[in-house]
C-alpha cells in the first residue's frame, strides 16, 4: 500500500470506495476491536460517539482500535449525514454513492472539463492553447514578453471557461460537486468567470494534482476525487521521515 507521512505524526492513505470496508476490516484484525466517532464540520459542534451525533452532518469518521491505533477517515462529498444504526455512521454507503460530479482541470494553457457518474465519464471537452514559458532575459525585452505571456494566459482562461461553461452548465441540476484541479491560481481564475457563478456552491474545498490536462488525465480523475483520504496513526509503527518534497502533494491514490 502506498503511503505518504502525515504532518505531526502518522501516515496517509488513499482507499477507493469499493475497497473501504475490506481495508477496515484487515484493520481491526490487525488491532483489534474498532470503535468509531464522528467529527462535526462546524466549529460549534463537538465530535461524539455514534448515538451522539446522530443526526449531525459531519466532516470525518475517526476508527479507534482496542490496541490505540487510529484511522481518521475524512469523508469525501461532505457533509455525511449521521445513521447510527449503519456501520461506521453510514460512511460505507456514502462513499460508494455514485454521484453526478463535474471536474475543470487548468494547467498553463491546457484545460479540460468533464462530467462523471461514478467513474463514467457522461461529456467532456479538453483543448489547450499556446501559453509560452518563462525568460530570464531583462530589461524591455523582458517587459514586452511579460505583456505577450499575459495575454496569452487570458485568452486560455477565457477559452477554459468557455468549456467549463458548455459542458458543466449543461448538467447543472444534475451536479451534486464540482472538482477543481491542476493550477490552483489558473482555476480560481477560470470560475472567477460570472458564467460559472452557479457553480462556486458546488465546488469542494479538496484540489486535484494532476499534469497537463489530457484526455487521459481527465479520465482518471475518478480515482482522485473518489478515494477515501484516511490518516493512519498506529503507535507501533516507527514515524515515517518527512520526504524533501511539496508537502501539499496528495498520496498516491489506490486504485
């Protein structure tokens, strides 16, 4: 399984949805009894044991094993409505739901947009255009080429949100979310588009890492956007030491 170190201590994972019940199960075989409580999204609420937060929506499940171990699962498509009768408060169920999620990816002059049900791909669009690199030349010249990059890069956001708005538009009241991935500044600025506006309630907070966007890029985002991000803390297993790379890199999905 891959896995990445965790600030403060632990590791993360990434586990498909279909995957989920089996890899708690391998989990408290390995630790033992498991226990789960529920972490609300808001600041006022409290976490609380599964008949505690019922009826809560919260924003994680937090498995505990009689051994210490802990496996913080955050839940994607936030919030989860609280069932204490279901395992796990019900984070099975949602996780495997199969949901209607549009997906805008922005890279530099590429970009791509498209709309899932589950991992199906329903429409899509991906196009880029010429956006040149950067100089480290100086003086007038340096000036004029900053002029023609930035004009370059409006006209490749403005053809980004053409396409976002043909083809996510067009599925609005069928979205339940909207993923955003690739360059976090080149995509704030496509949804800044007034078009897009009815999509900001929709967009979730998470962000894809992905290259430049192609249409294979755009087909395995489902791994990404559907996968579990769980936080595993397990006192028997020595720290992992931090890698000499970009912290804010997701793990390895597992697919």
């Amino acid at each position: 399984m891959a896995t990445r170190p965790a600030s403060g201590g632990g590791r993360w994972v990434e586990v498909a949805p279909e995957r989920l019940p089996g890899f708690l199960t391998r989990f408290g075989e390995r630790h033992g009894v498991l226990t789960w409580t529920a972490g609300a999204n808001a600041p006022d609420d409290t976490a609380g044991s599964g008949d505690d937060a019922a009826g809560n929506a919260v924003e994680r499940i937090t498995v505990v094993a009689a051994d210490g171990a802990v496996a913080d699962c955050e839940v994607p498509f936030p919030p989860l409505r609280i069932d204490p009768a279901a395992p796990y408060g019900g984070l099975l169920g949602h996780v495997a739901a199969d949901r209607t999620v549009g997906v805008l990816l922005v890279r530099r002059g590429g970009y791509a947009a498209g709309v899932f049900t589950g991992t199906r791909l329903l429409a899509s669009k991906v196009g880029s255009r010429h956006v040149q690199g950067r100089t480290a030349a100086g003086g007038w010249s340096q000036q004029r080429f900053a002029r023609r990059r930035a004009g370059q890069a409006r006209e490749a956001g403005q053809a980004a949100a053409d396409v976002a708005a043909d083809v996510l538009l067009a599925h609005l009241p069928d979205l339940a979310a909207v993923v955003a991935g690739g360059d976090r500044r080149a995509c704030d600025e496509v949804l800044a588009d007034r078009r897009l506006a009815p999509l900001q309630p929709l967009l979730v907070s998470r962000r894809l890492t992905v290259p430049d966007p192609r249409q294979r890029v755009l087909l395995a985002t489902p791994q990404q956007f559907r996968a579990v991000r769980i936080r595993i803390d397990d006192p028997a297993v020595p720290a992992l030491a931090e890698p000499p790379t970009d912290r804010h890199e997701p793990p390895t999905p597992l697919g």
